[in-house]
C-alpha cells in the first residue's frame, strides 16, 4: 500500500509514460508494480543523478532494515505504524532506483547494500552516504528495547531523513542534474516525504520526552 505522496508520484510518473507514448505500467504475477516501463533512457541523465540514484539504494537499505526492527525490539504502536510505512515504499523506491540504473548499463547496487562502492583515481573505497548510520551506531540501535529503542530509532531516523533531503540538495544543484523526469520526481517526491516524516518523528520525540509513550 503506498502513502498518499508515493501514489501521487506513481501517478506522476504514470503522466510522463502517457506523453512519451507509453501503454502504462505493468503488474508482475506477484501484483507488485513494474518499474521497467518507465526506466528506457529517454531524456539527458549526468554523473549527479546517477550518484543520486545509486547512493540512494544503500540510503533506503539501511532505513529498510532499522525500520524493520521496530516490532521485534518493542517499539509501540506509532513507531512501528511509521516503520512499516518507511519499508514498503522505500523498497518499492529501491525496485525503481535499481531498474532506472539497469536501463542506463550502470553498476546496480543490491537491495541491501550497506554503502556506496565509489572509484577514484583507480582507486575503490566503500562510503556511506549523508545521514546514515556507521556500524557501531547501527550494533547500539539493535541492543536498545522498547522505549529506548524508540528514542534511539526516531533520533537515527530524523537524522537519516535529513541526510537524504541533503542528498537531493546536492542533486539539484549539480549542472545539468535532474533533467531526467524521473530523476527530478523521484527526488522531489524524497524531499517532501522525508521532510513531512522529519516532522512527524520530532513531534513523536516530545511526546517521549514529555512522557507521554506512544
């Protein structure tokens, strides 16, 4: 089930695919949306967006896996309400990432991918992008339980939201980035999401703090 934003960019890119000729998108035997439709190379794409694109893979991985946790380290109710919302439309959004990378014969980082793997000079080092945490901040999360973790979690996630809103910055003001209609919705749609999440969690954090629970 998508939130009301995820939908509106699906309907968005639903538009661009109409305009350039294209039938709709497809469903899988498994009723899960087929990105494929929408990643043919059409419009101009630059080295930022395909940074963007595959940075954003291990970006959403981790958001995915911490996320995933929330039930089982006795987050309350509205915590594991968001976590669920942040996983399915953050692996739908991976799905699309990976297809549009395919489309374009770049390297497609794994649904799970911990970092980005980056090439400089010859030389290959891996790196985490904006807002995500290291492995010792990740080992920490995983020990908390019930209102620590969820203290602990919308702290990570609050920062993790803002790194991605970073990331589109940085997009946007690249050169000749986001011209791609794909590009720009996708990382609009990032923006305003996490932004309105960023939101929520900060509320959700004074709620704990004035001893409220969730």
């Amino acid at each position: 089930m998508y939130g009301s934003s995820q939908r509106a960019w699906l309907a968005g890119l639903l538009a661009v695919s109409a305009l350039a000729g294209c039938a709709g998108a497809r469903t899988s035997a498994s009723n899960e949306p087929d990105f494929s439709v929408f990643t043919a190379p059409r419009q101009p794409y630059s080295e930022a967006d395909i940074h963007f694109m595959s940075g954003m893979i291990p970006h959403h991985a981790q958001a995915v896996l911490i996320a995933g946790w929330a039930e089982s380290h006795g987050a309350g109710r509205a915590v594991r309400v968001l976590s669920e919302r942040i996983a399915v439309a953050q692996r739908d959004e991976i799905a699309m990432m990976q297809g549009w990378l395919r489309a374009r014969g770049q390297p497609v980082p794994e649904a799970d991918a911990t970092h980005l793997t980056m090439t400089t000079d010859g030389t290959t080092h891996d790196m985490l992008m904006p807002g995500m945490l290291t492995s010792e901040e990740l080992a920490t999360l995983d020990l908390a339980r019930g209102e620590e973790f969820e203290r602990l979690f919308l702290t990570s996630m609050v920062r993790h939201h803002q790194g991605a809103i970073t990331m589109v910055e940085q997009l946007f003001g690249s050169h000749g980035a986001a011209q791609d209609d794909i590009v720009y919705m996708f990382a609009s749609d990032v923006y305003a999401d996490q932004t309105t999440e960023i939101e929520r969690m900060q509320r959700m954090l004074e709620s704990l703090t004035a001893g409220g629970g969730s």
